[in-house]
C-alpha cells in the first residue's frame, strides 16, 4: 500500500526541503575529522530527499508509493551513518550534535504529517459502507508511526551518548507513549469485540455468507493485527523508558493468547492469575451445581462401564475358551480384549454425551483421525492385516513347533501385530506378522505323527539281510516308535563305497530328536557287535609304471 514502507514523509504544508541538513551546514564537514567520501555521500543523501519530498504535493497512486519509498530508504542510509557517527571513538560532537538536531525536527514533522493525513481520514468517515476502508486506512496510517517513534528514541539515545540533557524529551516522550497506548488499548479491545461479532455472523450464514460480510472479517482482522502491533511496540518502548506497561501486557494477551516471555514477569503473571481466578470463580457460581452433577454422573457412567467390561471379559473369556468352539489363542485373546474395550468405549461416549458433547461430530473427527493415522501406519496396518489373516485360517497356535520367516522355534505368544518365537537354543525372536504370512509356513508340531529320515551304509561285502534284520530289531524295539504305521527298512541305494539302508520309524512330534538320536547311538553299537562294516568314502589308485628301452 501507499503508506507502509513510509519512514520520512514531510508534507508540503508543514515542512520543506530546507527541514533536512542544509547545504552550509553540510559544508563544514571538511573542516572536522569527517572525510571526504562520508561528507559526499550525506550531502547527496540530503539532496535527494529533499528532492523527493518536494515531488510529493503533485503524486498520486502508485507514483507517491514509489517517492515514499525511495524517502524511506535515502533516510534509513542517513541514519545509518549518523549512527556509524556517534558510536565512532573520533566522534566530532558539533557536527553530529547539528545531525542530531536536524533528525528531530524532521522527526517531529513527520509527525505532524501523520496526525493531519489521519485527521483527513476521519473526516471522510460518515457512516457509509467506505468507512470499514477508512478506518483501515487510519489504523495503517497509525502502524507507520511505530517506526517514527523508534526512530525518536534512538535519537534521543544518541543525543544522550554525546552528553546532551535529554531528560526532558525522553519525559515528553514517555507521556506521548502513554497516551498513545491508552489510545490503542481501547481500539484493539473495541476491535477485537467487532471481529468476534463478524466472525459469528459469518458462521451463522453458513455458506450463504455474503461478500460484504467476508470483506468485513478480513478487514477486521488486519486492523486488529495492525493496532496490535502497534500497542507492542508502544509497550517495548515504555520498557526501553523504564515504565511499568503491565496492563499492556495484560491486553495484549487477552488479544493474542500467546505466552511470551513477559508473562514471566511477576507482576504481569499475577495479574492474570487473579483475573483468570475470578472468572472461574464468577463460573463456577453461576454454573456450578449444574457442572458437579454432570461429572458426577459422568464418573458413575465411566465406572459402571469398567464394571460392565469386566464382567463382559470373563463371560467372553469363558466362551471362547470351550473346547467346543476350538479358538486359537490369538482368536480368543481377540474376542475378550475386543468385548471389554468396546464396552468401555460405549460408556465414554455415553458418559460424554452427559457432558454436552455431540457425539455426531464427535465421531466424525474420529473417522477423519483414523484415516490419517492409516497412512501413518501403513506398516502396522499391514502387520495388523496379516495377524487377522493369521487369526482366521489358523496355519499354527500358541504351542506348536513352526519353520517361518527363516526361522524354527516354538511359538510362544501371538498378537495381530508380531509373532513371538522361542527357538531351539532359547532365544525368543519376535517376527512381525506380514514376514511370516508372507512366507512359507511349516508347523512341524500340526501333525499328530512325524517320520524320522535316517540313511545307514555297509560295506559291500557284509550280509545284507543281516544288517536288515538288525536295523529291523533296532527299530522295532525303542519304546517312542510308534507300531503304526510301521516302520520301513529297506535297501535304498548303492552308493559309491557302501551300500545304503533308509530307516523311517513313525514317532510323535516331541519324540523326533530322542528317537533320531538314540537310533543313530544304537545301530553304531549294534552293527560293532555284529561285525558289520560301516565304510567310509574309498578310492583306488592304481599305479603304472612305463619302462624305457
């Protein structure tokens, strides 16, 4: 807009070109410490500005955006060096202290400006729909004022560095801050009321919601941001001055909701607390028998319903443990964590109903959180899927011996989420379910029968159905072999150096390593009893040796 990057507008009626650092006083930099390119670059600084500011009485638009503009930043390099001026060890105070000097006219006109373009304003407001814009107009007319202020201070504080009496100004000041902020609290505390107004109209009308009306929230808004910022700067530079601003720091709060630092300061952290206290007290008068009923009746919902989950979880959990029924452990677990949570669950919604809340919407944010959290956990959902699969074609329980995911153990507890594996050598492995439903399954312990594969060789030159009779009676007589089906013995293959025997006795699924192992120890003893080869790998070399005539 046209105003807000103004830092030194001077208006034509008040203040001429002659109010910025005149050419004569200019020119006695040459004879002070100040060299020659810093002299060159503040009288064309000078010169520029004074320019610009002459050109504003016949600017308009956009073309009075642009001079305001180029003011601003012609001032901000001015100031710049005034500034490098004052802090530099060789400072000449006579011509800095005219610097100094010339700033707080041109400050001062500044201001004048300001309070005629706003005093313009407000005679343009006559109760007309133009008045939202007018009023907006002033608020940012205001807003560009802050910087001006600053800049008053920051002069004063420079004056200050270079010994001169400044006490009175700052006084000046201080009061001119205060009446200012008295000024902006009424206005943000008057437009922020405004804003709530609109903001309920606005809600009301739903989607017929009216242009006018929509223009009106936005304006608002930007005005009670402006004047917002406004009252913060007023009150950053009343600290600055050393004066108490705590009932502005109060407001702003009450406007923004945002705890700042500030609200570590005791006096302004108290304030709240009382203010905060007597509203809840105010409330809990005027609503508070109505208010103890619904939480009391709220509890007694919530502890019903855990009694109820409860109840409900040993009636499931006698259910589904029948042996009837046949559940898995995941299956079961499932049922009875399900039941006594979805009791609970009803309670809460009941038991909130009673607080005023609408369950409608309510239910609603639920779905729409649900959804976010599924792409969140895609992962988990898929383990999740998995275990339900698990859960329904049952491929193994709690209990059985199973090979999956590259893994063999025992599986000694199940969610919907992992599979918890104990191993042969005891180490319990916890296999997400989508690796194992997404691999081969081998549950060595579904079965009620398991065959052990054993393979026994003898020399070529023993007795086969010696060796056969032996190995018969060996199998035939260890109490874990089963009697049905029976077990095989017979002659498999002839092997390089042996000829190979294949023993397959039917034993239960616990019995499978005892029965290999206690086998295996007995056909060594049996067939060293019965002097029975058992060759290992031979190979022949045969030597020729060539004669020489």
């Amino acid at each position: 807009m046209a105003g807000l990057l103004l830092t030194c507008i001077i208006s034509p009626n008040y203040l001429h070109a002659e109010s910025t650092i005149e050419p004569s006083q200019s020119e006695a930099i040459s004879a002070n410490s100040i060299n020659n390119d810093t002299q060159k670059q503040i009288n064309l600084l000078n010169t520029q500005i004074a320019a610009d500011i002459a050109s504003l009485p016949q600017l308009k638009g956009e073309f009075k955006s642009l001079t305001e503009y180029r003011i601003k930043n012609k001032t901000e390099q001015l100031r710049s060096i005034i500034d490098t001026l004052v802090n530099s060890p060789d400072v000449d105070t006579d011509f800095v202290t005219q610097l100094i000097q010339g700033q707080f006219s041109f400050l001062d006109k500044v201001g004048e400006y300001l309070n005629h373009d706003i005093n313009q304003l407000r005679s343009q407001v006559n109760n007309s729909d133009s008045d939202v814009n007018t009023l907006l107009l002033i608020s940012q007319r205001e807003f560009q004022r802050d910087h001006y202020l600053k800049a008053e201070l920051e002069t004063l504080n420079w004056a200050e560095k270079l010994n001169l009496d400044v006490a009175t100004a700052k006084k000046q000041l201080s009061d001119k801050l205060i009446e200012r902020a008295d000024r902006l609290e009424s206005v943000v505390t008057y437009t922020q009321k405004e804003l709530k107004q609109a903001v309920s109209e606005a809600t009301d009308a739903g989607a017929d919601i009216s242009a006018e009306l929509k223009h009106k929230v936005t304006n608002l808004k930007e005005r009670l941001e402006q004047n917002s910022a406004s009252l913060t700067v007023a009150a950053e530079l009343l600290d600055s001055l050393g004066e108490d601003t705590t009932q502005i720091k109060q407001t702003l709060f009450s406007v923004s909701g945002d705890i700042t630092q500030d609200v570590l300061n005791f006096s302004v952290a108290s304030s709240l607390v009382q203010q905060w206290a007597d509203v809840a007290k105010n409330q809990a008068l005027d609503n508070g028998p109505s208010l103890t009923f619904k939480i009391v009746v709220f509890v007694l919902i919530l502890f019903a319903s855990s009694i109820v989950a409860k109840g409900v979880t040993r009636l499931v959990s006698k259910t589904v443990s029948a042996s009837k029924l046949k559940f898995s452990k995941l299956l079961q677990e499932f049922f009875i964590s399900l039941s006594s949570k979805a009791v609970f669950a009803i309670g809460l919604l009941i038991a909130l109903s009673q607080l005023g809340f609408e369950l409608g919407p309510l239910l609603a944010g639920f779905g729409i959180a649900g959804v976010i959290v599924g792409f969140a956990l895609q992962d988990t959902l898929s383990n999740f899927a998995s275990g339900m699969m698990i859960l329904i074609y049952r491929p193994f329980d709690v209990g059985d011996l199973i090979n999956a995911a590259g893994v063999t153990g025992r599986v000694s507890h199940m969610s919907l989420v992992s599979t918890t594996i104990k191993t042969l050598d005891n180490q319990r492995l916890i296999i997400p379910n989508n690796k194992i439903w997404g691999d081969t399954i081998n549950n060595i312990t579904a079965e009620h029968q398991r065959r052990v594969d054993m393979t026994f060789g003898i020399g070529y030159g023993d007795n086969i159905e010696h060796a056969e009779r032996v190995l018969q009676d060996i199998v035939s007589q260890h109490p874990k072999v089963q009697k049905f089906p029976e077990p095989v013995v017979r002659l498999h293959t002839l092997g390089e150096s042996s000829v190979d025997f294949v023993v397959r006795p039917w034993v239960k699924p616990d019995d499978y390593w005892d029965v290999y192992w206690d086998v295996t120890r007995a056909v060594k003893m049996r067939f060293d009893q019965e002097g029975i080869s058992i060759p290992f790998p031979q190979r022949d070399v045969h030597i020729y040796q060539e004669t020489k005539d």
